[in-house]
C-alpha cells in the first residue's frame, strides 16, 4: 500500500523499509489493521483558511464521529477516529505541535505523545527532526500503554533515540496504578491556559476545575499558579515557523531520497510544490500551498543562524523558562491543563503529553464552524480532555497520574458515538486468494441510549495488538476512506 502523506505525489513510491515502530509492533505481536487517514502532509500545506483539519487529496476527508460533520482535529485525524469508534484496539500518530493530543481529545480516546527520542521517527514522513514523536492513541490509558511499551527504544536510524537514559526495554503498564495521584505534586500553570480561553472553552473551564477536586480527592496536592516565567505565544509562532519551515524543506528532501521507486520524480519542496500545483486531484488552489510558498520563499535552511536562533530562544520558553524551570521550581511531578492549552511549550522543547477525556459540550452549546465553514468545532456531545505533562523520559509519571484520574471518571463511557461500527471486525475480512486481506466495514447512527460498541467482541476475537495506522507511516486504506 502507499505511503503518501495524503498526496498523489507519493502514490506509487517505495521506501527502502517500513517504520522502525511499525516493526516493533509487528514483533510484539501485534495485527496490522490497515492506514488511516490524515491532514495532507500532517497539516503542513495550506492557511487554515484553506483546508481543514483531516482532509488529504489522497484520503478525502475525516469526520469526527461525535457530531454530525466533526471536525475530527489533526492532524493524526484519521487515527483518533479509528481508535474511537473501535476499528482497531490502537493507532499509532505523530505529533510535532498537537497532532495527538489535539484529536485524541476531540474524539473521546487517550493520546500519548512521548519525549522526543523516545521513539523512532525512521521512515516516517517528517515536518521537524527536533520536535516530532510518534504515539500511540487508544481507547484507554493501559491500551496506550501497551503500545508505547512495544514502540519505544533505541534505534541506531534515528540518532535522537541514544539520548534515552536506559537502554531496557520500558514497560509501562506497570505504571497504570489507581493511587498514583496520592502524594502527588501537580502545579496548574495559568498563564499557560487563560491566553486560549474564549466563549467556546467554558464548558471545557467548568470541567477542568471539576476535574482538579478529584485530583484533590484522590490525594495529590494541587498548586495553583505554577506559573511559566514567560510565556510569548507570538513570540513561540514566530520562531517554530522558521524552524519547521527550515526543518520540513531538509526533512522531506531526506526521505525523498531514500524512495527506491519515485513515479513523479519529486526530489523536494520544490518539485512537490508544482506537482501539487499541477495536478487537479490535489484541489489547488481552493486548498492552497501557502505555507510551502512562504517556506520557499525564505532565505534561511536548517543550517542557518537564524533557524539556530529561534530553535535555542524556543527550547529557553520551552524549557527553563517554560515547563522544566516550572516543575523544578514547584517540585512538582507534573502540570495539569486542558488539552487544547497543553501542547505549546512541550512541542518546542522534545516533552512528553497524556491526554484522557475530561467531558463533552452540553446539549445547548451553540454551533460554532471551522475557518473553511466546512465542519464543526464545537457542538454538543462533542469531547475534550486533559493532560498531564512533564519533563522528558517521565511517561512513566504522565501515564500512572493519567490512569489513576481515567479510573476514577471513566469519562469516555458517558458519550457514545454518533456513528460506530455496526459490524464485528472477525465477520468482516474477505479473504482474497492472495496474501492481502481485504478488510469491509459498516457504520450506522446508534439509537439513543445503545450499547458502546462492537470493540469487546473484537477483543476476544483477535490476538495481539491491533493497529490502525497513522498515515505519516503509511497510507489510507480502501475500506477506511
């Protein structure tokens, strides 16, 4: 199957070996599923005036499946989704600035995004070398856990990975302890949430402080206003767009020259800016290239001094400035924040993120669209979460405070789906007389009140992992668009 970012530039193409993490899963046992879909070139194209998020050329369009036309977040939209509504126990994502944690929130599931170096991004479609990490998201906190603890390690493909202080192999699920937050230190930073807060964030604001009495409940001790020394968010944008501009045009040109096949014949940004120009499948100009002609458009590489800038003057916000000098400051083991307020700063400096749902919009939320007018953000019924973020190499921390407040709420059972499955995976697979397996899925609207889903069924019928794909690793599958 291809490997295409969501773009008809790379269909055709082979690279010269899978994923590190993707083997790692196949040797933990796990079942490749199939390739989600995504943000064409992990959201990386256009203004978001002009897409949307979930949306690729390739894949079409990703809905979120708690509200009638969802924006689903992304930009590992199409792993969220799949993850959500059962088709696979898990899926794996990349982040560099939200892109688990953002839709992992919106659709009900737990997203992890680990350290930066925890796990290898080989073969993995890049934006930015410094800032992006591969996860898992699932259903529940010890479903991510698992997969976290099969992905993660060194790998001599990806130099980023030697930074990690053990060279054992991690086993996470012996985090995921129901007390973990006895005892516990968790600062709640401010002046990292109140910059995002606007009308449509009050239900989220109401259940955020909700969810901090049962962190007090539960025996942590909760210090408000572990402020961040500084906090620029123009300042934050300005300088991570000349890094992942920098960053992105190095990246892709790498692994474009490590395609062993290469139909198009497209070698960098260059070369995919005018394809994409050029091909009416790719839907330009209504979905632009705007940030491409502005990246182009830079005298400035990965190399140059201002790109060294802005990288240190971040990774200072980030860090000392940010949530490391906050959490040494506090002695605090983690912070707690609203996901959608949480990934800034850990984005810039390589940190690990936990989210689990937190709640949903009230029944008379008003509708609010995205900047293309094409889906809706925020509605009733549809989730949000919160995380818990910490220094780096500390999943083991984020996942054991995650699990004891997850155990606690069990928020994602309150809300069914709009739409889910209404087939049982075992009952689904054709099998052709070759090797591949054709995989065909039904979907239906639940009745009110109907039951969660399919997914302990599928459990009990298949063995190992199942996993549906990110499509930075892989691509779309035809039963899933």
């Amino acid at each position: 199957m291809n490997n295409t970012a969501g773009s008809y530039a790379l269909t055709g193409a082979a690279v010269v070996r899978e994923a590190t993490v993707v083997t790692k899963l196949r040797d933990a046992g796990a079942v490749i599923l199939g390739k989600a879909t995504m943000g064409e070139w992990a959201q990386y194209r256009s203004r978001r005036a002009s897409s949307s998020h979930g949306w690729s050329a390739y894949g079409g369009q990703a809905l979120g499946a708690y509200y009638p036309q969802q924006d689903p977040s992304g930009s590992s939209s199409g792993s969220a989704v799949a993850a959500s509504i059962g088709l696979a126990l898990g899926s794996l994502a990349t982040e560099t600035s939200g892109s688990v944690v953002n839709p992992s929130e919106r659709n009900n599931v737990v997203g992890i995004k680990p350290t930066v170096g925890l796990t290898s991004r080989d073969m993995v479609i890049p934006i930015s070398l410094r800032q992006d990490s591969v996860g898992p998201i699932a259903q529940s906190v010890k479903d991510a856990a698992y997969m976290l603890s099969a992905i993660a390690g060194k790998d001599h493909h990806d130099n980023w990975t030697s930074l990690q202080p053990s060279d054992g192999k991690p086993d996470y699920v012996k985090a995921c302890k129901y007390f973990a937050l006895k005892g516990a230190r968790i600062g709640v930073p401010r002046n990292g949430i109140d910059p995002f807060l606007d009308v449509t964030t009050t239900a989220v604001m109401v259940a955020f402080e909700n969810a901090l009495r049962t962190v007090r409940e539960a025996g942590a001790r909760v210090i408000e206003e572990a402020n961040f020394s500084s906090f620029d968010i123009g300042a934050l944008g300005r300088n991570n767009s000349i890094i992942l501009d920098t960053d992105f045009a190095s990246g892709l040109s790498d692994y474009f020259s490590q395609l062993t096949k290469n139909p198009q014949n497209i070698h960098n940004l260059a070369d995919l800016s005018h394809f994409t120009r050029s091909d009416s499948r790719e839907r330009y100009p209504d979905r632009d290239t705007y940030v491409w002609d502005r990246l182009l458009s830079r005298n400035v590489t990965d190399k140059s001094t201002e790109a060294w800038t802005a990288y240190q003057a971040n990774l200072l916000m980030g860090g000392d400035h940010g949530v490391v000098g906050t959490l040494d400051r506090y002695n605090l083991d983690a912070l707690i924040m609203p996901t959608f307020t949480s990934f800034h700063l850990p984005a810039v400096a390589g940190l690990p993120i936990v989210t689990v749902p937190l709640g949903f919009y009230p029944a008379r939320t008003p509708m609010s669209m995205n900047p293309k007018k094409t889906m809706v953000t925020v509605a009733p019924n549809i989730p949000f979460g919160i995380a818990f973020v910490g220094r780096k190499w500390s999943e083991a921390t984020l996942i054991s405070l995650a699990y004891a407040y997850e155990q606690r709420t069990m928020v994602r059972k309150k809300m069914h789906p709009y739409i889910r499955p209404a087939s049982e995976l075992a009952d689904c697979i054709e099998y052709s007389k070759g090797p591949q397996q054709i995989l065909k899925m039904q979907f239906r609207r639940p009745a009110q009140g109907g039951s969660e889903g399919t997914w302990d069924v599928v459990r009990r019928k298949m063995h190992g992992f199942l996993s549906s794909f990110h499509l930075k690793l892989v691509s779309v599958i035809d039963g899933f668009k």
